[in-house]
C-alpha cells in the first residue's frame, strides 16, 4: 500500500517541483544574461554617442541565442534631459550620432513566453499579463561623442 | 517519510526563488545607480560655473582645469532619480530616505562639499580629496544610527587600498543607499550601495 502511495503522489510531486525548479533556473539565468546584453549595448552607446547597425545586429544576434527576439521587440528611443527630466522621447534611427548629455532607451522583449511561464500557466495564457517574457531595458546619459 | 522530503523539496526551491528575486532586484539597482550618477554629473551649474569653466588650462602645466565648476543641486537630483526610476522602476519617493548624496566641487584651495540626506544637510571643505572618505563617513554616522549591531556596512572605503578608486580634484556626484529594503519572494532583505561618478571633463580643440 505504501509503495502504491509512493508512486501515485509523492515521485509525482517530487518530479513536478524539480521540473520548475529547472525551468525556474533557465528563466533566471537566461534574463540576467538578457540584461547582460541591454548593459553593454547601451554602456557603448553611453560613452560614444551612437548605435551602430553592426552594434544593433551584434545584439540582435546574441539575444537571439537565449529566445526569439524580433526587431519589433527591441524598442531604441532617444531624449534629452530638460532640468533632470528625461522629456522629448522619440524613435532612436540607426546610425543617428546623439549629443553629450541625450538620454538614449533601450528595451528588448522576447516575441515568445518563457518556458517557465508555460509550465505555470499550463501553457501560454489567453491573459497576456499573466505571460512572462524575457525583458530587459537600460536607460542612459551619453557621456561622450566621437567628432 | 515522503511528505517530509516533499516539505524540505518545496523549502529549498522556495527559498532559491526567493533568493534569485533578491538579487535580482539588487542587481538592477546597483546598475540603475551606475547609470543615474553618469547622468546626475552632467547636471553643470553654467551660471554659477562661468569662472570654472572659462579658465580651460592651467598655463604652466597644460593640464584641464576643473576648479570652480558646481553641479546644480536641484536638477543634479532629478536626473539621477529620474534615471535610476527609468531603469528600475523605483520611485524617488521609495528611496530618497535611504539615499546620501554628496556633491563635491574643487576650488582653487580645496574641495567643496555638500553632503545631504533628506532634508538634512553639511556643508564643508576639504584641503584635498583624499580627505573627503573621512567626510562622509561622518556625515553617515551623523546621518543614520550607525550603533545599532543589525545594521547593515556603514563605512565607504574610497582611497583605503591601492585597488579602490581614488578621488581626483574634479567634481563628483556621490550617492550612498543604505538598508533599502528588497522584497524577495516571501523574505525582506536590505541592501546598501555605493556609486560615484566625476565630471567628464574634456575642453573643445579649435
């Protein structure tokens, strides 16, 4: 009777928590390498001014590694400082050379939900909010330009 | 037997949650704060820096000058909570009571400094930057019951070992968060945090 107790409740238990503690650990590693990746990008453009297209695919290439990442989930959007307040947002183009002291934006989103967040949800949840994608954003001040 | 070690399963993968979260958390901050003090520095004063920043070199040497050029206070603040707001999502109204700014600006004597925490506020001067550790570790002491045994590391090290940064004579913007309170998945922990930056002083070539 024990052994039939054992295989119907506890091995099952004992399966389901170690399969979200893996997929748990898969989320966390893979988002702090995700804001790794929003860091270093937005660290080049904070002490040279400008984002370039090779930059933009060096990132777009190694998010890819970790998730799907499309160009409409990585949002790039420039600003400037106005008494401390990061005002005028707008779309940051390519290649655009930012002055010292502009605010640059930088936001990534996976297209797909986290595997982590499909074994919570019993799948991908009709309520999006209730979804976990991969996302990272990092906000600077150009510190330098390049003449 | 087996609900026990189901029990001890659950604990231990809460508690790893609960501990990634935290860090996590801590993590975004301290990088939050890195990007908040580089913008907080380019707050300049122009017109209480006018002399400062019309002097360009020293004649003898060739070296930038960098002496009488003030941060403003107010808008100094703003951008470095509006930074680290953007990037963490932390409202300045959630942190401003554990945070220590010092704004620190070189004369033709010394250094100028002014070390607030709230409402709170010292003024002073300095001789020479290596004497601005002890400074704020002063105001520190003065500013938050450093005695009680459960607090958390109440003493910045700047110029304390050759591998630690080292003051120069430019302006600095310094924040010190102390005890700010992370929420984990269940558990609440505190966390403290450095970050300066100086004034990336470079003159135009013509």
């Amino acid at each position: 009777m024990s052994k039939i107790y054992s295989f119907i409740i506890i091995i099952p238990l004992i399966a389901m928590l170690l399969f979200k503690g893996v997929f748990f650990y898969e989320y966390d590693t893979k988002q702090r390498y995700i804001k790794d990746l929003a860091d270093s990008t937005a660290y080049v453009v904070k002490v040279t001014g400008v984002l370039s297209q090779n930059e933009y695919n060096r990132l777009k290439a190694n998010l890819n590694k970790y998730r799907t990442f499309n160009d409409a989930g990585i949002i790039l959007k420039k600003g400037v400082y106005i008494d401390g307040e990061i005002t005028a947002l707008q779309p940051y183009i390519m290649g655009t050379r930012l002055q010292k002291g502009d605010a640059f934006v930088l936001f990534v989103q996976s297209s797909n939900v986290a595997n982590y967040s499909k074994v919570e949800n019993g799948g991908v949840s009709p309520d999006d909010s209730k979804n976990l994608y991969f996302k990272a954003k990092a906000v600077c001040r150009v510190e330098y330009t390049w003449e | 037997m087996g609900i026990a070690v189901i029990l001890a399963l659950v604990i231990v993968f809460a508690s790893i949650a609960d501990y990634a979260l935290y860090s996590t958390r801590r993590n975004l901050i301290a990088r939050g704060i890195d990007y908040a003090v580089c913008a907080a520095i380019q707050e300049i004063d122009v017109p209480a820096s006018t002399e400062g920043l019309s002097e360009g070199f020293d004649p003898q040497t060739g070296k930038v000058l960098s002496d009488s050029i003030m941060l403003n206070e107010s808008t100094a603040d703003s951008a470095f909570f509006e930074t680290l707001e953007a990037n963490t999502g932390i409202k300045r109204s959630d942190i401003a009571m554990d945070t220590l700014i010092a704004h620190i600006c070189p004369s033709d004597t010394g250094i100028n400094y002014i070390i607030r925490k709230d409402s709170q506020r010292i003024e002073g001067f300095a001789t020479s930057p290596d004497k601005l550790e002890a400074a704020i570790n002063n105001a520190i002491n003065v500013f938050w019951d450093t005695s009680i045994p459960e607090s958390d590391r109440h003493t910045i090290f700047v110029t304390g070992n050759p591998s630690t940064n080292e003051f120069k004579k430019v302006p600095y913007f310094l924040v010190f968060i102390k005890d700010h309170q992370i929420n984990g998945l269940f558990r609440k922990r505190t966390a403290t945090f450095v970050g300066f930056a100086g004034a990336k002083m470079e003159r135009a070539e013509q």
